[in-house]
C-alpha cells in the first residue's frame, strides 16, 4: 500500500469520530435560568398625606441596568450572576415595588405608578434615582439614592433628600439577597413616606391645588 493511500484511509476513518463529536456538544444546552422579582415589604402606616401621589419612573445606574443579578466582588471588579436574572427590568421592578409600600404605608392616599393605563392630576410627585444597589466587599447590601417630591400642578421641586440604607445581603443563596434587596428598598419606602408627609404639612394649601 502507498504512503497516499495510507494517508487517506488514515483521514477518512477520522471523520465519522469528528462528526459524532460535534454531535455530542450539539446536544449540549445550558439550564433554564431562575427568574427573580422584588416584593413589596409591610411597614409603619402614616396619616396626613396627600389625597393623591404619583411615583415617577425610578432612574438606576447603567451597571444595574442588567437581566443579571450582581453578587458580591472586589472594589472596583462587578460580578453577575448570569443565570440567575430579573423577572422584568429592575428599574420597573423598583417603581411597582415602591407605589405597593406606600399605598400600605400611607393611610388616606392614593398611590399610582406614572406610565400605566391610569391617568392622574396628582397632588404631589415623586422622583427616585439609585445611585447604589448591589453588595459591598464586606457582604452587606448597600442602597443610595436621592429623592425629590415635586408640586403635582406646578412641577416645582418642593424638597429634597438623599437616603442610604444597608443591611446583610446574605449571600451567596440569590433569593436571599433579593429578599435583602426587598427590606432595603422598603426601608427607603418609610423615608419617602414621612417626607411625602412633612412635605404636604407644610405645603400652602392654595399652592397645592
């Protein structure tokens, strides 16, 4: 037998090996991913509010702006756990979550999320922007934000407040830091329900509408 001949024989005996392995990673798939969503968080009811309230669209930074669910990582190095995504977009999720705890928390108002199907002339508006969201080194979750409350007829920003809460992120199991996520974010919902309050107290009520 030739050099050739053997040489051809030894390549196409190798396709049928090839084939079989391109088959085997072709069956290959990767696990369905777990879907995640905030929860609203029971908290301390509160009189003297407005007879209406709209929340605005929360703004988040772009690194949160993810499917993703960031863990824990260095100072400057961001982790996503990749299977492990948002139900909806967290901006979303952060508005619905935070319109459910101030309808519990404020007795006498009506709460509405801006965007839906339901129009509102509300009194008073509410505007978020999370600069934080996520874990820091040292395992606790860590939420900074700032707030606005808006005149609902004139648009004017009445007041202002930052707000940084924190707490165990309870890592690594991922429904536990959303659940941490949760009572952080329900814990800026006390703060922006005793601001909306003070706010209206003090609010001449000829400018109120």
């Amino acid at each position: 037998m030739t050099l050739q001949r053997r040489q051809f024989l030894h390549l196409m005996g190798s396709v049928p090996v090839l084939a079989a392995g391109v088959g085997s990673l072709s069956g290959c798939s990767s696990p369905n991913p777990n879907y995640y969503r905030l929860g609203s968080v029971p908290g301390p009811t509160i009189t003297g509010g407005p007879p209406s309230l709209e929340i605005r669209s929360v703004s988040i930074p772009g690194y949160l702006d993810r499917q993703g669910i960031v863990k824990r990582a260095g100072d400057f190095k961001l982790d996503i756990h990749s299977n492990d995504i948002w139900a909806e977009p967290l901006a979303a999720m952060l508005q619905a979550a935070l319109v459910q705890d101030l309808t519990q928390r404020l007795t006498g108002t009506s709460v509405i999320g801006s965007g839906g199907s339901i129009g509102a002339n509300p009194n008073l508006l509410v505007e978020t922007n999370v600069l934080r969201f996520d874990p820091d080194p040292d395992g606790m979750m860590v939420l900074q934000a700032q707030v606005a409350v808006r005149n609902g007829q004139t648009l004017q920003i009445i007041t202002t407040r930052s707000i940084q809460e924190s707490g165990p992120a309870r890592e690594p199991v991922v429904a536990d830091i959303v659940s941490s996520m949760s009572d952080l974010w329900g814990a800026a919902a006390n703060d922006i329900a005793r601001l909306v309050v003070r706010t209206w107290r003090h609010m001449p009520r000829d400018a109120a509408g």
